[in-house]
C-alpha cells in the first residue's frame, strides 16, 4: 500500500489512498502494465505502517484492501527573521542623507518582502535604532519592547510595515547598544522557537556614532557571543561601510552585503535581492517524519520522495552524501527528519509553487553513484 503526503512551499500534509496492486501512485510508477495484470508482473508493495500485533489472518487478497484513513501533518522547518533598522539622520533626514537615495528606496524593498507570498513559512520582528528617550546608547532601550513583534508572513495587515516612520529623524547610530540588547532578545526567541533557524539583519549605512563605545571591535565581541545560534547578516547602504564586514563575519555570515546608493530604483533592487538570498539561506529544506499512529510503526526503508514543480513531477533519489542533490535523512541509524539537498532545497525554495511529496510503502530509490 502507498500513502502520500503533499506539500506546498510549507505545508507537508499525508494522505492515505487506496493502494492495490492494480493501482499506483500519481508520482510513482508501480512498473506493472495494465494489460499484464494477474499474470505475475504486478509490483505488490507493503504499508509501511504495520500493527505492531501479530501478522492479519487476511487470506491473502491483501492487494484489494484499501490503507487505513490516517492522517499526519508535517511541516518544513520554518525562519524567523529579526530586523534591526538604522534610522538614523544620514539615512534619509533631509539634512544629514537623502530619504529618496537611502530610506525610501530601503523601507520600500523590504515592505516588499514582508508582503511577498514566497515569504510563507517565515516570521520576521522589527526594531529601530536609534530608539527610545535619551540616552539613545544603552541597551536597555532594545529588545523588551520590540516596534513589531514577530509576525507571520507575508504581512498582508501591516503589521510590520506600519512601525517604519516616514523620514528618519535621530542623528546618532549606537550600533552596539542596539545589538547588544536585540541579539540576546532574538536568541531568547530561537531557544522558544528550536523548529527552525533564526536570524538577525541589520540594516545600515555606516559605522557607529555618538556613543561612548562606538569601536568596531566591541560590536566584533558582541555578535560573535551569539553567531552560532543567531547568526547576524548585514546589509550596508552608502559608501561609508568599510567595517561592516568585519561585523558580519564576526556574527558568522562571511561579509557584509553592501547596497549601491544614487540611483532609488538600483538600491532598491540591490535590497530586495539581498533579503531574498537571506530568505532563501534561512528556510531550511528538514521534513520532520511524521510519528506513527498509537501501536504502529514506520518502516523506514519504504519511504521515497518526489518533487512537483510547473506541472512536472519528478521521483528523487536517496542520495546520503547529497553527491547528486536528491534527499537523505537526518540520521541514518535513528531518522527524525527528511533532508533535502542543497541543491533541490535552493530549487525549492526559489519557487513557492513546487511541491514535495513523500511516498511510503515502495522500496526506496537510491541514488547510483
């Protein structure tokens, strides 16, 4: 017997269906041709999800029985993106920047993103700085009380959106208050949130200024506390972001991802695509394996999967070094998880419409090498 379960971008839902051996599988070809049928060519396949009790006293006509009416959710593992956004003067007040190089074309990428249906299956939050009363420097003044808290995307009540000012108004950039109060906020999230990869983005057009500490160094010290649980992006906008890659690599990211200025519709390219690629980083491709119904068990070794993309639907291989991009598990020995590769994941993930399948009850396809 077979079951299915199908997922959109997000969502991996099991289904069971009716699996003699005279039917097969929408994805999968069970090999046996109709005109053959009941003359021994007929592939007879197993369900996976065996009582755990004695063998049925069925009297061998288990190829008419129709799978049991389980039903399992299972979903990809999801993102949660923490936004930390520069709004200080330089970045569009009118008197230290320009809102329509910088700002505009900056909050307009990424209230984009935050409504684009691709970014399903993420959440995102969003703080400011600088923010609160002064002093603007300390800590204190970020992470408690976030300006949006984490939200479902695509944000299509402007949750999110509607905390971005007009105009950016304050004129210092306390870059390591700001971190050093967020980060240890989004990793306290990451610990709630252990189904999925968290992350933190800032966005900003230069070094810090206007506080007591505005060494690159220290702000190199912080992040690196918290890059293996909550890396840290940066996207520099300007011209003045020589040391922002120091900080980006210190928060386990490589290098800053830096945004051209002087033309709006440019920069505001540059940034769509740049939070895109984070996006795509963050969403990882983990299946959790659904469990078993109540005194049942999975067999293992009968689980396929299948992609679905534009229409065209393709069986993939179990490839457990990933040498060819099909899938493997978690753990050979003690499988919790599906893992895509990172190939297929990159596919995936590039197109919300594609959809993957897994297959229980046929021998598994393996890769050869």
């Amino acid at each position: 017997m077979k079951r299915l379960f199908a997922a959109s971008f997000g969502i991996f839902a099991l289904t069971a269906l009716a699996c003699g051996t005279d039917e097969t599988s929408e994805f999968f070809d069970s090999g046996a041709d109709d005109d053959d049928a009941g003359e021994g060519s007929e592939t007879t396949t197993i369900d996976p999800i065996e009582d755990d009790a004695s063998a049925s006293n069925d009297s061998g006509d288990e190829g008419d029985a129709a799978c049991a009416a389980d039903s399992v959710v299972a979903e990809r593992a999801p993102a949660y993106l923490y936004f930390l956004l520069d709004q200080s003067g330089s970045m569009g007040d009118g008197t230290h920047g320009i809102a329509a190089e910088k700002w505009n074309p900056v909050t307009t990428a990424l209230k984009g993103f935050l409504l684009d249906p691709k970014s399903k299956g993420i959440s995102a939050a969003l703080e400011l700085f600088p923010k609160g009363a002064d002093p603007m420097c300390p800590s204190t003044n970020y992470g408690k009380n976030l300006v949006a808290p984490l939200t479902a995307l695509p944000d299509t009540a402007n949750v999110i959106g509607s905390k971005m000012p007009a105009i950016p108004v304050e004129l210092i950039t306390p870059t390591l208050g700001a971190l050093s109060g967020y980060l240890p906020a989004a990793q306290a999230a990451a610990k709630n949130n252990v189904d999925g990869k968290t992350v933190v983005i800032v966005v900003t057009d230069g070094d810090p200024i206007g506080c007591n500490d505005d060494s690159i160094a220290s702000i190199e010290t912080e992040v690196a506390k918290y890059k293996s649980t909550v890396p840290t992006y940066v996207l520099g906008v300007g011209t003045s972001t020589t040391n922002l890659n120091k900080i980006a690599a210190a928060g386990g990211t490589g290098s800053a991802i830096l945004i051209n200025v002087g033309t709006p519709s440019v920069t505001q390219a540059q940034l769509a695509k740049a939070i895109d690629d984070i996006r795509t980083k963050s969403l990882t491709c983990d299946v959790n394996i659904p469990a078993a119904p109540a005194g049942k068990t999975i067999d293992y070794a009968k689980i396929n999967v299948g992609l679905s993309k534009s229409g065209t639907k393709t069986p993939l291989t179990y490839d457990p070094k990933c040498a060819k991009g099909g899938w493997k598990f978690d753990d050979e020995k003690a499988p919790k998880k599906i893992v895509l590769c990172p190939t297929l994941c990159t596919s995936l993930n590039a197109d919300p419409s594609s959809a993957i399948s897994v297959e229980f009850g046929c021998t598994r396809r393996v890769v050869i090498n």
